[in-house]
C-alpha cells in the first residue's frame, strides 16, 4: 500500500483542496472553458458572469467598496499582484515603509525601485514576539512618505500584524496602506473599510482554497495605480492605447477562468465552514506542535512563545543539524513534507540570525490536517534531534579517545 504524505507546507500552498473545489473546476471547465467577455453567444456570456459575480462576491469578501467591484481585479498570484500596485504607486523621490517580516514579492520590487528610480524606503524591525510596533511605523513616517506595505501574516514566523492601528496612522497622514494577504486570506478576517486598507494583494491557491495561477488586488475608490504593462483585453480592440477603466486597466488577456471557477468554489468552501472555524482548528493543532516540540532537547522555536495574533505556522531549528539534512529526514525517513531554507524572506532570517544556518524548518498547519499527524510530526523531530546529538557527542568522544595518553607499555 502506497505510503501516505503527511503534509506541513501549507504556507507554500494549501493542498489538498476541499473536493468540491475539484469537482467544480472540472466541471465548469468542461461546461464553459471559453473566453468570456470577447464573444456574444450565450456561453461566453455565461462565463463572463462567473468573473463578473466573482469580483463582486472577492470586494464584499475582502470589505472593498462594494459599489465599485471593477477594482477587484485578478492576476497570476499575489506576488504577480504586488509587482503591479508597488511601480504602478511609487515613483522618484517617494517614501516607502515597510518591514523585515516581508517576502521578496515586496522587498525585490521596493529595492529596485529605490537603485533604479530614485525612490526611498525603511525597513522596519519586528520586537522580540515577531511583531511590528505601531509607533514604530509612525516615527518612520516622512513627508515623502507614499505608502506603507506591510505582510499580514508572516509565512516565517506566523505572528499576524496589528493592521487597524496601522491603517489609522496611515489615514492620519495621507499614506495609501497596502496589505500582502497572502497567508491570511481565508482565515484571518480583512475588512478594508474598517481597517482603513487601500489595497489588498491576495493568492488564491493558499486559505482561500482556490488553485495556483490566481490572484488579484483589491484597490480602493480614492487609490489609482498606473499601468505598467499595457496589452490586449478584448474590449475597445481599435483602441491604440490600453484601457483607462478598471479592470482591464490592470488586466492582460485572457483571464484564468480555470482558477476563477477554483476561486467561487472555495468561497462555496469557506461560507459552509467559516473561516473561524477553519482558524480555530489550525490554531488548536499549532498549538499541539509549538507544545510537544518545546519539550525536545535540542530544539529551537521562534517568536511563538505566545500563539495570540498567530497562524499555524512554525519556525524551528534543530541544533546541530543544517535545516535542509532535517527537512531530508522528515521526507525520507517519515514522510512528513516541510519547508525549510529562507522561504523567500531573507530580511526575517537576518533578523532571527539564522542566515548562516542556512535559514530554518517550517511547518504550516492546514485545514485538513489531524492531531494525529501532528503527534507523528513531534515524534519524527525528536528522532532527527536525538540523532543530531548523537552526532554532536561522537566528536567529542573521539576527540577525547584521541587525548588520552595510552598505557605504560602499551603502544598508542
């Protein structure tokens, strides 16, 4: 019988997805797999109703202005999302806070704005718990100062950012607030009203338990992002310039209806379920690993001394062992898939220390996994540790063997 993985890279993707996401993305794609909004006929018709209805049902969602769902607009993930709002807002001479705690999806394009276009930015420091300090993102705050980007939910450490607070300040002083969602979407309640959001970037093959290949922005009435790509939409086709309008203004081509359909069936998903009740199991497990994994020898966690304001993910080392030779052991011994290395966030490593370890060992906790897979997950980390200070005390034994003076009339 064919071993079963045990999955823990949730913050990677969430996989598997809820079955009536499969069924749903089959079964539209076989029924009407056209290209909505370039033809008339009652197919393509129906099919640019879907994305229609998606971008209504994403906006209300995500607490967007609800009278203007044309500024939902999709792309490939959240990364693709945020490579098209940070040019498309920041240009010469403007100033970008941000954080430590952000992917390379934020940090890249930031950082090339600053070399290539004479842009400033900030990189703030997250405290000993893994969070950002509101006052901290006030005393940054300059009269350049253009946006805040900040990641909701670390995909490293997993601590969740205090975004009311910071969407105040950013009201206070006219800086458009921008959110990477990427691992909080689907479990963490957004609402951007309240939360004085400007943008939302989000993926849909994470929480919101759609496939890869999609995602979007959520942006505004008051916001405007310049394009920065300009192509074929379907619409106004005599038109030599690329549409004004939102959507099309930040949309090129074809959509992905594939990962639209995915979208509207894990909406069906989290409405039957509630993503209270999705948090609540993940946060129960999370906190069955955090608690059996602090009592292994040898074992390190971070920033989740306290799992309040947190996702179910977990950063560990294991102490004389590289985080890849553990991430081997987890897949080869026990058949327990992790994430382990930099994971795409090197200024949390820089900050954590662990760069030189070669980063760390992350296990995100999904809706689908069991109590029991995480008791097997414990006893799997405590075979790699005992064998790492196995490994730690044979040179040092070896070490000893090799000082000892041997005896009289005996050669060494």
């Amino acid at each position: 019988m064919e071993k079963r993985l045990t999955y823990f890279d949730n913050a990677a993707t969430v996989w598997p997805k809820p079955e009536s996401v499969y069924k749903f993305m089959d079964q539209f794609y076989r029924t009407h797999g056209v290209n909505p909004g370039r033809s008339g006929y009652d197919l393509a018709i129906e099919a640019g109703s879907l994305l229609t209805n998606l971008r209504k049902r994403l906006t209300k969602f995500f607490g967007g202005d609800e009278d203007a769902p044309e500024r939902l607009v999709f792309s490939y993930n959240v990364t693709d999302s945020l490579n098209l709002v940070i040019p498309g807002l920041i240009g010469k001479g403007d100033h970008v806070i941000t954080t430590n705690l952000e992917h390379n999806s934020v940090i890249r394009p930031v950082n090339h704005l600053v070399r290539d276009c004479g842009a400033e930015v900030t990189y703030l420091p997250f405290n000993s718990e893994g969070f950002i300090e509101p006052d901290e993102v006030k005393r940054a705050i300059r009269p350049n100062t253009k946006a805040l980007i900040v990641n909701h939910g670390s995909n490293v450490i997993g601590t969740v950012q205090p975004l009311r607070e910071m969407g105040r300040l950013c009201r206070e002083h006219d800086i458009v607030f921008i959110v990477d969602t990427a691992q909080t979407a689907g479990v963490i309640p957004i609402n951007m009203k309240e939360m004085n959001i400007d943008v939302v970037a989000f993926t849909g093959h994470k929480a919101l338990m759609g496939s890869m290949g999609i995602g979007g922005l959520c942006i505004r009435k008051h916001v405007e992002i310049a394009q920065v790509r300009s192509g074929g939409t379907g619409v106004r086709s005599v038109d030599p310039y690329h549409l004004e309008e939102y959507p099309w203004r930040l949309e090129f081509g074809t959509p992905n209806m594939v990962g639209v359909a995915a979208l509207w069936a894990g909406q069906d998903w989290l409405d039957e379920n509630g993503i209270e009740n999705v948090y609540a199991h993940e946060m129960k497990l999370a906190k069955q690993l955090v608690e059996g994994l602090r009592q292994i020898d040898g074992v390190r966690l971070y920033c989740c001394d306290q799992l309040k304001n947190h996702l179910s993910t977990v950063l560990v080392n294991v102490q004389g062992a590289d985080p890849a030779d553990v991430g081997t052991m987890l897949d080869v011994d026990h058949d327990i898939a992790v994430r382990t290395g930099l994971h795409c966030a090197p200024l949390v490593h820089t900050q954590l220390g662990t760069v030189e370890n070669h980063g760390g060992v992350r296990f995100s906790v999904g809706a689908f996994n069991t109590e029991k897979e995480v008791a097997a997950a414990i006893h799997a980390v405590s075979e790699v540790a005992s064998w790492a200070r196995e490994r730690v005390r044979k040179p040092e034994r070896d070490r000893v063997l090799m000082a000892t003076p041997a005896p009289i009339g005996l050669t060494a």
